[in-house]
C-alpha cells in the first residue's frame, strides 16, 4: 500500500507522522507534499517519501490525505494546476482532514466520482496536543464501505473515527461543534465579566462553576433528557423558574453596566416560552422556538438514545 498526505503544518506534521508510525512498519510506504519542502524535513528522516505535486502524488497512492487551511486550499489541491482530480487513481480514497465547507466536498465529490475515486469529508477535532497523541475524532462523511475498509489506517491517525453519513456529512458535524464551542466561550466572558465587575474573583466563580450542574455535566449529554426525545414533561428545572433566574442575572448586569447579550436573548426565548403557558415544562423546551424557527422538527427514538449513550459508555 501506498498512503499519501498532502499539508505538514501545525496539525497535518504530527498526523502524518503518526499514519508514518502506523503504516510503515508493516512495509508500506507514505509519500508526503507541502508547498514548503522543508516542513517534511522530518518525515523525509523518518522514511516518507517526498513529491512535488500533489498529482505526482496521486498517480502513486492507494490511499490520500489532506490537511489544509480552508476551501480555497482545497479547491486548490484538488483542481489547481498538478491537482489531485488529474491524477488520481481509479478506486482511490482521498480523506480531506480539513475544516472544510459541505457545499465545496459535495462539489468536488461528484467530479471524484467521474474518475471512480472516492473523496471524503473528514474533519478532526482535538487540537495539536490530540494530532500528537493520536487522541483525535475524525468525522468521516462518503461512502460506507469504502469507509470500513479504510479505517484501519484512519486509526493510525486518530482513536475516533467515526462514519457519520453521506459526503458533507463530517463538515457539517465540525462546523456544529466548533460553533457552539465559540457561542460558549462568548457566553463565558460574558457571565464570568458580569461576576467579577460584581466582586468575586475569578478563580472562585470557577470553582464554583465547575462544582455546579453545568461544570460536572457536560452540556452536550444534557442535550439527551429533554432536546433530543422531544419530551419536556415532567420538568427537571421549570422554564419559570429559569426565567426568574436569567432575569435576575441580566438585571444585576444592568446594574453593574456589564453588557449581557446572549443572556437577554436567552430572556426573550423564555419570555416567549412564559407566554405560549410553558412555565410548567422543563426549561429547556425554549430549545422548541428556534428549531421551529430553523424548520426542523428533532425528535429521537428512546431507544436509539439508549443504545447511544451504552456504546459511548463502554470503553474502545
């Protein structure tokens, strides 16, 4: 076998070389291209072949990784002149590690397809201590079994790959976490620059935090009582005691002149839940008001879930 990977920057180096640890000692060979030479100066020391072009890449691999900025990039590596798309194998598996948009991988996925290759969305997740270590989440969107057959060598890689659906599939599973990961971090400044402008230090309100139902539970397994079965009754947390609580916070805001943003939208979905008679249900039934916004409707089999949060228990 021959494994290819295109981009050896802060994230791409350690991968690469963690797929040259995996693959190479059972004597396939793994050739590398950057735009800079000297980055795979290590990889080169450690065995990995070097080529000029991502095509001069292509023409050779069984099997094609890509680590790259954004979709500019990509396109870039893809279609550009000694691109992927004019060299690459029939029968071929390009995984595009890359933070990517759905609509470019759904794109480019048709035009590997003509070639009879088979491109993959496959984001990670785990930052450059998990590209490192190995302790990373690839979330795979394309073909299924072509996946399968695969992800031993995506395990070289990372201790998480995962097939999550058709192509765009990983996009769109990355640009949800990575969203959501900055909505909290705004909220944190928020509520944390709140308290401190109120006189408690900052180590403190952690602490406190962190021993609160939000710090020992993630949010995320939350999201499987209430969100995800669609059921809001009987309530854990009444909606109007949460709107008592989130009304109180943004007034001493007021007060203190600490602008609270996300905190008085997080009012008005609750005031609007007071007003359509839910005070009653559990307060996260707010969550209602914007996939009725959004058009969707959620609603998860019970045992669906179940099953989930058992395989998410048991240990790999």
């Amino acid at each position: 076998m021959k494994a290819g990977f295109i981009g050896l920057g802060t994230m791409g180096a350690s991968m690469a070389a963690n797929l040259q640890k995996g693959v190479q000692k059972d004597g396939n060979t793994v050739l590398v291209h950057d735009v800079r030479r000297e980055a795979a100066a290590s990889h080169i020391k450690n065995g990995a072949t070097w080529v000029d072009s991502p095509a001069a890449l292509a023409a050779e691999c069984d099997i094609i990784f890509s680590s790259l900025p954004g979709p500019v990039e990509f396109d870039a590596v893809t279609y550009g002149e000694n691109g992927l798309l004019s060299a690459i194998r029939k029968g071929a598996a390009y995984f595009d590690l890359t933070t990517n948009s759905p609509t470019t991988v759904r794109k480019a996925h048709a035009d590997y397809e003509k070639k009879g290759a088979y491109l993959f969305d496959a984001p990670v997740s785990g930052g450059p201590r998990g590209a490192a270590s190995g302790k990373l989440a690839i979330w795979c969107g394309g073909d299924a079994e072509v996946f399968d057959k695969w992800k031993p060598v995506l395990d070289t890689i990372g201790d998480a790959a995962k097939y999550i659906g058709p192509i765009g599939a990983g996009s769109v599973a990355k640009l949800v976490h990575n969203c959501y990961g900055y909505i909290a971090t705004a909220a944190a400044a928020e509520v944390f620059s709140m308290g401190v402008k109120a006189g408690i230090e900052p180590l403190a309100i952690w602490e406190a935090v962190r021993e609160g139902a939000i710090g020992r539970r993630g949010a995320f397994e939350s999201m499987t009582d209430q969100f995800l079965p669609n059921k809001y009754e009987p309530a854990a947390f009444a909606l109007r005691l949460a709107h008592k609580d989130v009304s109180l916070a943004t007034a001493l805001g007021r007060e203190l002149n600490v602008p609270m943003r996300l905190a008085n939208l997080a009012l008005a979905d609750l005031s609007e839940g007071l007003n359509r008679g839910w005070g009653h249900r559990d307060s996260r039934s707010i969550m209602v008001l914007q996939t009725e916004r959004a058009g969707v409707e959620i609603k998860v089999d019970p045992q669906r879930l179940t099953e989930a949060m058992e395989k998410k228990a048991k240990p790999s």
